[in-house]
C-alpha cells in the first residue's frame, strides 16, 4: 500500500461521517432512479411481450347486435389484417356471503375456433367446455378470484337476461382487453370481475344466436388507423354500432399507459434532482473539504508527489464515496424497485409480471453518479494542486475587512458583537453562505416534493367522494327508461333521496380534432352527482349547449362560445351543432355535460333515464343492495363507500407508498446537507474559533458564532425551499397529467411544516455534533497549523 493511500484510508476514517452521509445522498438518488425507472422499464416490457405474444388487437367497437353474416365485409376493409367478433354482456353478480355490489363482463367465447385476436390465457385450471345443462361453466380473471378467494369448484350466481344463473368456476383467465379489470375505468377490482364463458350458451340466453356485439381488428402493417375506424362505423351504424376507437382509448390499456408514463417521469425527474442536490453537495463538500488541507497538499509537492499522483489521490477520495453510495443505492434501488412491481401485480395482471433490472440502468446510475462527482470536485482538486509549495504553505491571504452594509446604514448598534461578527462573514464569503443557503433550500425542496402526493391522495379521494358524489349508490339500469322510475325508486325502502341521469354516446369533433365519450345528461343543478370544480365549486348542467372538463375542451381546441359537432350514436344517430358554454377543471375523465331534458329533447324523445345515483338511510345500505339484486332493470349497482374503499386499498396505497420512498429519500439528502456544511464550516473556521477561545470567548459564545451562521442560514433557506419545492411539485403533477387523470396538485401547510421540520431537525442535530466537536479542539494543535 502507497504512503498516499494510506493518507486515504486515514482521511476517509477521520472524515467517516461526513463520508457516510455523502455516501447516503448518493445512493438516494442512485437507488430513486434505479427504484422507479426499473418498475417502469418492467411494466412496459411485460406490456410489450404480453401484447404481442396474445396478439392484442388495435381497434375495437362495440354494438347493440349485428348478425355474422356481416363479418365477411368487415374483414374485407382495407388495412384489416385480423378480425374477430365477441358477444359481451355486463351483469349483476353474487357470491355466497358477500354483500357488496358486484358486476361480471360475460365474455362468449367461441370453442369451436381457436382465438385470432386477444387470446384468453388459462393461468391456473383448464378452459371451459360446451355447455350443455346444469351450472355454465366459466374462467374468472384473477384479480377478481383473489379479491374473494374463489378457486375451480366454487360457484357465483349472475342476472343474465332477467334470469339469475350459476356459473361454476373451471380456472382462472387472463386477457390483453383486461390486464386492468374495472368498470368504467375504476379501479374496484373487487366489486368487477370478468368472466368468460361458452359463447354458444351466452348467444341463447340473450337471444343473439349467430350474432355478435363487439368487433375487434388487427391492422396490416402501415395501414391507416382512422381510415379503417371510419370505415367500421360505416358498417356498423346500422346496428347500433358506437363509434370504433383505437387502443389508445381502450380503457384496460389507458389506464395501464397513464401508470407506465407516471412511472417514467417520476423514475426520471425526482432521482434527477437528486442526483443534482448529491452533485452539488459533493462539488460544495468535497471541494472545500480539499481547500482545507492545502498545508498537506504542499508537504506531499515538497516531498516530490506530482500533481497527477495528488490530483488522482484526492479523486480517489470521491471515487471511494461515491462507490460506496452507488453500490447501497443499486442494491435498494433493486429491492424496493421488486416491491414496486409486487403492487403493480396486484392492479395490473399478465402472465408473467417478472421484476427486472436492466444492465444499462445500473451502467447509466453509475456513469450519472460518478460523472457528476467527478466534474463536482474537479475544479477544487485543480484549484488546490497548482499551487506552488511555498504559496500552499502558507494560509490563504486574508480577506478585505470592512464594515458591513448594515453598518454602513447605521445599524451597527442594532446588533450584538457576536452577530456582528457571524453577518460580516456571511457578507464577506457570499458565494459560499449562497450556496450554503441553496444547498438546504433544495434539500429541503425534495422533501416538500416526496411528501405532496399524500395530500394529493387526499384532495382526490375528499373531491369525488364527498363533493362530486353525494348519494350513496349509483344504478346503471339496463336501458333508458321514462324519468317516472324516478318516483318509484324514492319508494323502495330507505331510500331519502333519488336523483336521474341520461348518458348518451356520441362523437365530438372540431375539425381535425374528435373525441369518442359520452354526453352526461344531469338535473340542471345536480345535488347527489355534482360537476364540481377544484375550487369546490358546484356547477349547473347548461341547457343550450355543453360543459366540458378542460381536458377535452384543449383535446378539441375548442373554448367558450365556440360551436362543436356532435354526432348521436343513439336514437336516429342524427348529427346536431353546439355551443361550448363552458369549461371546468375536473380530477377524473374527459366529461361533457348538458342538462337532461334537454339532452333527451336532442334525441326526440321524451324525459328518459339510464343511471340513477340514490341516497339510503344509515345502516340500511346492504338490505338496500340486497333489494336491488331482485329488480330485472337494474344493470349495475355500485356503492360509493365500497368503492371508495377499493379504490383506497389499491392505488391510494400505491401512491403513498412511493411517496414514503421518496420522503426517506429526501430526508436523507437534507440531512446530508445541513451536517455536511456544518462540519465543513468547523474545519474551515478551526483557527478562527481558537483564536477566541485564546482571546477569552466561552465554549458557548464561540459556539454561538459558528452555529449562528448556519442557523441564519437555515432561516434564509426555508422560503426559498418552499418555493422550490412548490414548482417542482407543480411540474411533476404537469408532466403526469393525461387524457383521462389530473393528478390534484395539492400542498397542504403540514406538508411544508414537515419539512422545515425535517431541516431543523437535521440543523439541530447536526449543531450538537459540531457543539462537540468545538468543545474537544486542541487550541494549540489548531493554532499551529497557521504559523
């Protein structure tokens, strides 16, 4: 071992502290990356593989019914290499012992012809055979199965057609259509669950023999997605067909692409910021770390050590820390990245969902890691190396002392001798009490942007379960019915209040522009399922015109007044024009509303219905579902607070906990910084601080004016952190936004009270080190250095 690297080892002994701390921000960054971006990098290659390996298809559309014999044209269209029809129902379920709402999609397939598109995966027992009496038999998806522990052998009954089936369970199946099982886009993967079944026995039970109600097509290579839709809904309108869409709004793969992409900017921008606070800690830390042992860089020049053999020392030096972070950080980044995938596995279902760690992650964390210490502490190497001997030898030149600004304002008398002193050096050595300030401002910052999601969570569940949705049970019925069901629902048994809904599919367009949704038909000022906006604002349904969320209205490129083209994929499917009234800011969907009325006046008819959201009294609530189940018009029921309550246990849980992560993480990187600096100030101002212990000065006063720097410091950094924390949250929730999601971009004050808590603490704990550290200086030890 060389005399340098054992000046090395002795260093980083000495320095252990600072060295692990360094260490710990390091591999905080390392191991943020390596956590989100290896969860990312799995999820979209297991999307990829799954998709192509069960050939999943690329425009769908859905119908009322339409008879085979029409299969023949729609495969002959243009640009359609594979077509597959489906019959597909939504039905009202029921399981032994579960009182909660629950809704099926029965599934029809076809045994006699193997699967072209969208091929059903038997994960566990065997496919379904020929129906022929008794129980149907059925594969049930596995989230569903899990959520109520069902396995082959168990039976659940279904409403098909107005009459209550058993369906016996053969396995368990799984999809492309439905790696994320949900209905309308929820994710309530206990109240919905898919089930495929002998489409033979599906077809009689709803009277559809030789008939099919959704089309699925695989397109050639370098076909024209909007030429082949076009033409779909040619064919299709006849019978009731809603108009055809591309993957990109089948709602299992929006919801999957939405996660893949939040996944991606968080795996990219907060391990970036990260990594950008570490770097700065190692450029400020490090480089004035080397700055203090210059009296030791001239001994080694003396000694006849180059400049390359004490530059590489001192890299050496960073590389050995870094190292240490890079290794702790790919090793976390690992297990909690294989934690992440465990949850996505129970929202989003393949056959195989298996965690890997792609070698060029670790080989980019390592090259960012190591790159950005490196250029960090190259400039202070450089700075401290070139210096001739004799000019090393000797401490640096003083600075230029004169009084302060605020003592040339005459204040002088405003402040104490020891203030005075710690606000002339911060006024003497401003880049260093700036970047002093930064560096806690950005640890502090991270916290702040770690922390916000919780609250975001938490303005999300409060605004569409206590401002948007009123009533307690929201009723799909099977078709619209006349508004008079109003009346009779207010007389089923505790029931206090009954509001009406008419939803109508259409196509908006605006020139270039088209959006495939639906019209939501309210009251004109909803009480139980209210158009809310973020401010907490109730809004009316317009009746000359369409409200719609901002989402929509920049998808469309349309704003208030102007005129949008509506086309009705219902009644006479007749096109009509109508004016933007509005816009509001909503959480979920892309949503236009209209008042009720005057939506049904729109389809000639008269005041009809097709959801209704219906308050019950306190404790009643199950006896209510159970009453439901019996009513043949009744599609699906879904209860606000079983609802709520998956959804919490699902992806409420996700997000809080990358949060957590992600606090740990920044409170690391705060700690980092503020101890970090405070020993660096000791070690820089030892000589200064003997000195008045020489003169008289207490432990506590000397004391007082070193940790008084840091603790002005502190202070000045708190606002600036705030707002710093406040804009990159704001960016994130920006860069995630999607089609059909808006994240909440919410701060709420105890999150900025956690983290000035955070730096305080860190600040306090690191002055009692630094108190100790001031208390056990050797004067005379720390006085000769300067002679």
């Amino acid at each position: 071992m060389t005399t340098l690297d054992r000046k090395l080892l002795r260093d980083l002994r000495l320095m252990w502290s600072q060295a692990l701390t360094i260490a710990l921000v390091v591999a905080s960054g390392v191991g943020g990356f390596i956590t989100s971006f290896s969860a990312f990098d799995s999820l979209s290659w297991s999307r990829d593989v799954y998709y192509a390996e069960s050939r999943f298809a690329d425009v769908f559309a859905t119908l009322k019914s339409a008879p085979l014999a029409l299969v023949p044209q729609l495969a002959a269209i243009e640009g359609a290499a594979h077509l597959q029809t489906a019959l597909a129902h939504v039905v009202p379920l029921g399981i032994a012992g579960v009182t909660d709402p629950l809704a099926g999609q029965l599934i029809g397939l076809d045994l006699l012809a193997p699967q072209a598109l969208n091929v059903v995966v038997v994960k566990s027992g065997r496919m379904v055979a020929a129906h022929t009496s008794g129980a149907l038999e059925a594969l049930v998806s596995e989230a569903f199965a899990e959520a109520h522990q069902l396995k082959a052998g168990d039976e659940v009954t279904a409403l098909i057609n107005g009459t209550r089936e058993r369906l016996r369970l053969v396995g368990i199946g799984l999809s492309p259509e439905y790696v994320f099982a949900g209905l309308g886009g929820s994710p309530d993967q206990r109240g919905f669950g898919v089930f495929w079944v002998d489409r033979r026995a599906l077809a009689t039970a709803y009277n559809m023999e030789g008939a099919f109600n959704q089309v699925s097509v695989r397109l050639s290579p370098g076909a024209s997605e909007g030429a082949v839709i076009a033409q779909l809904d040619r064919l299709l309108a006849p019978y009731g067909g809603i108009s055809a869409h591309g993957r990109n709004q089948q709602m299992s793969d929006v919801i999957l692409s939405s996660e893949i992409k939040q996944q991606q900017v968080l795996g990219t921008v907060l391990p970036s910021i990260f990594l950008a606070v570490a770097a700065f800690l190692l450029n400020v830390v490090l480089g004035r770390q080397i700055a203090t042992q210059r009296e030791q860089v001239a001994a080694l020049k003396a000694l006849g050590y180059g400049n390359t053999a004490i530059g590489w020392h001192y890299l050496k030096l960073v590389l050995v820390i870094v190292l240490l972070g890079l290794a702790l950080g790919v090793a976390l980044g690992a297990v909690l990245g294989h934690g992440f995938v465990g949850l996505y596995a129970k929202s989003f279902r393949f056959p195989t969902l298996h965690y890997r760690m792609a070698p060029e992650l670790v080989v980019v964390s390592a090259a960012v890691a190591i790159g950005a210490a490196v250029l960090a502490t190259l400039s202070a190497i450089r700075a401290t190396v070139l210096l001739a001997p004799a000019e090393a030898m000797h401490p640096p030149a003083p600075g230029i002392y004169r009084p302060m600004l605020l003592e040339r304002w005459g204040l002088k008398n405003w402040f104490s001798p020891p203030l005075r002193m710690v606000l002339r050096t911060m006024e003497r050595h401003r880049p260093r009490t700036l970047f002093t300030t930064l560096g806690v401002a950005m640890a502090m910052s991270t916290v702040i942007t770690g922390a916000f999601m919780r609250d975001a969570v938490v303005v999300l569940m409060d605004t569409q379960f206590s401002q948007v949705l009123r009533g307690d049970v929201s009723i799909n019925l099977v078709e619209a019915t006349p508004a008079r069901a109003l009346q009779a629902a207010a007389h089923l048994p505790h029931v206090t209040a009954v509001e009406g809904a008419r939803n109508v599919a259409v196509r908006l367009v605006n020139a270039n522009a088209h959006h495939r949704g639906a019209i939501q038909g309210k009251a004109e000022m909803p009480e139980l399922f209210r158009i809310v906006n973020m401010e907490k604002q109730a809004l009316a349904a317009p009746r000359h015109g369409l409200l719609l969320t901002d989402r929509l209205a920049d998808k469309l490129k349309v704003q208030r007044g102007d005129l949008l083209r509506v086309e009705l994929q219902e009644g006479r499917r007749e096109v009509v024009y109508l004016p933007v009234t509005g816009t509001v800011h909503e959480l979920l969907g892309m949503n236009a509303y209209m008042e009720r009325r005057a939506l049904n006046a729109l389809l000639h008819e008269g005041d009809m219905v097709n959801q209704l959201m219906v308050s019950v009294e306190r404790g009643h609530e199950p006896a209510f579902l159970e009453r439901l189940k019996d009513l043949p018009r009744v599609g699906v029921a879904i209860s606000k607070r079983v609802m709520a309550r998956n959804i919490n246990d699902v992806t409420a849980r996700n997000i809080l906990m990358f949060s957590v992560v992600l606090t740990v993480f920044a409170t690391i990187i705060a700690v980092g910084v503020v101890y970090n600096n405070a020993r660096i100030a000791l070690a820089e101002r030892a000589w200064e601080l003997a000195s008045l212990r020489v003169l008289g000065f207490t432990r506590t006063e000397v004391s007082a004016i070193l940790l008084g720097e840091l603790g002005i410091e502190i202070v000045l950094a708190l606002p600036v952190g705030m707002v710093l924390g406040y804009l990159m949250a704001l960016g994130i929730v920006t860069m995630i936004r999607s089609d059909e999601f808006s994240f909440p971009f919410a701060i709420q004050p105890a999150t900025y009270a956690f983290a000035v808590v955070c730096v305080l603490v860190a600040g306090g704990v690191s002055a009692w080190i630094v108190r100790r550290r001031i208390d056990q200086l050797d004067l005379v030890g720390v006085l000769k250095t300067r002679e």
